[in-house]
C-alpha cells in the first residue's frame, strides 16, 4: 500500500511531506489529514527517501517526541509559526 500511495505524490508533495516530518512541531496526524499518509507510510518514505545515517538520525530524532504526535501533545505546546513554511510556488 505504501508503494502505491507514494507513487501517485508528485516530487513537490514528497518534498513537503519530508520537510513536515523533519519539522519538530508538526504532528504526523497533520500529515496525514493534508496528503493521507499515515506515520508508518512516512516512515517508509523516509526511509526509501533519505541516506541511512540521515534517515536512523530522524528516526532517534522523532520517537517518542512529544510534539509529533498529537495524543502525547499537552494543550499548551500550542503550534508554532515559521515563515518559511508556508512557500509561495508561482
């Protein structure tokens, strides 16, 4: 399933979902409500995707992490805001 599903994201999408998961604020439950690619999925795409030393260093990075995951969240982490990460693709 995750073969089929990644196949269809364009190499924009890939890109944004790698970038979403590398953010230490955004939830995997916002990736998967913006482009339906549960954690697992982009676990996979990371894995296929990055180098192995890259991907075992993101791995450590996000497991466990509070802020990745919205039912580990306390209400008051609240979201944060980047100016970068809303990109204007004209």
């Amino acid at each position: 399933m995750t073969h089929t599903l990644t196949t269809k994201l364009t190499s924009e999408e890939k890109s944004r979902i790698i970038e979403m998961a590398w953010e230490d604020r955004t939830p995997f439950e916002a990736i998967l409500k913006q482009f339906g690619m549960s954690e697992p999925n982009v676990i996979s795409l990371m894995r296929s995707t990055l180098k192995p030393k890259t991907f075992k260093n993101w791995r450590q990075r996000v497991s466990g992490r509070k802020t990745k995951h919205l039912a580990l969240r306390s209400f008051t982490t609240g979201r944060a805001y980047c100016p970068t990460q809303y990109k204007n693709h004209n």
